[in-house]
C-alpha cells in the first residue's frame, strides 16, 4: 500500500449546469461546501462503524454487534440522502476514498480487534463528530435553503438517538 494517496482534484462539491426544463434551487457554493462537509463524515461514519461491527470482541458482544449495523445503516442511508440533495441543487457529491481520507474530522478508529467497551466509547465519539459537523453547519445551511436543513434535523435526532443507545452500554445509573 502507498504510504500517502494523492487526492484527486478537484476534491468535493462542484456545481453542474441546468438543462432542458431544469430550474428551482441552486446551491450556493458555501452551501454546496457544507453539505459535502457532512456527506464525507457520513460516509466516513459507515466506515467506523463497519470496522467496529467487524472487530469487536467480548461483552455484550451480540447486542452492540447489531447495534453497530443499525448505526451503519442511518448513516448509510444519510449519506445518500445528503448526496442527493446536493444533485437536486446541482452540487456533484464527492465520495471518493481518498476524498474521504482527507476531509474527514472522524476520531482514528483502531485496527484489528478491539474489546466492546472500548469499542462504544469510540464509537460514541465518531457519532457526536459526525453530529457536531452537522451542527456546526446548521445554520448556514438553514439560512441558504431551510429544506436541506430539514434533512440534517432528521439525520441528527437518528444518530444522537443511537450515541445513546450505544453508549448506555457502559453507563451507570445516576441514583
């Protein structure tokens, strides 16, 4: 394996031109660039979450085995919603591995096997990123075009639902 990949350039959105009877919304480039932001820690989520569902070892096993699918799924799903809303607003999503690789503010996950409650704290923390860039964004992107907005609202309740689902494994009860 190469020690370092070239990342293609252009890297991330781009804009397309209208034809024939197209018209409606045109995304601005900082809303284009927003939403690309989101689609690689989408995509960059389904990764860590397969390589989590892949590893794990030990307690509980089963349990966060499937709970890991359920999280590569919304995210999955998300990333394609995200994609496609970029297209409906002429903006090319940028899915690309090496794209991915280096745009992505995901935490490191590790390689090889990993105990399943090491595995919940990290996978914990890739959601909360992936939820943090969206909020970060959230308004920009609610000011240039409230119905992409709507989509990040939808992909967030899911994943903070699921940090909480994955992260009850390790807690403790308050009382």
């Amino acid at each position: 394996m190469p020690e370092s990949v070239d990342v293609p350039t252009p890297a991330g959105a781009e804009r397309t031109r209208t034809e024939n009877a197209e018209g409606g919304f045109l995304a601005s480039d900082a809303l284009a660039k927003n939403l690309q932001e989101v689609l690689v820690q989408l995509i960059a989520l389904h990764l860590v979450g397969k390589q989590a569902h892949w590893n794990i070892v030990g307690p509980n096993f089963r349990d966060l085995h499937l709970n890991l699918d359920e999280v590569v799924d919304i995210a999955r799903e998300a990333s394609d919603d995200v994609a496609e809303r970029m297209r409906a607003l002429h903006a090319t999503p940028d899915g690309r591995p090496a794209v991915v690789a280096e745009q992505s503010a995901l935490p490191e996950f590790e390689q090889g096997e990993i105990l399943t409650h090491d595995a919940i704290d990290l996978v914990t923390k890739a959601i909360e990123a992936t939820v943090g860039t969206m909020r970060h964004v959230h308004d920009e992107v609610d000011e240039a075009d409230p119905t992409s907005a709507d989509i990040l609202h939808g992909i967030i309740e899911k994943l903070e639902q699921q940090a909480w689902f994955v992260s009850a494994e390790t807690r403790t009860p308050s009382n």
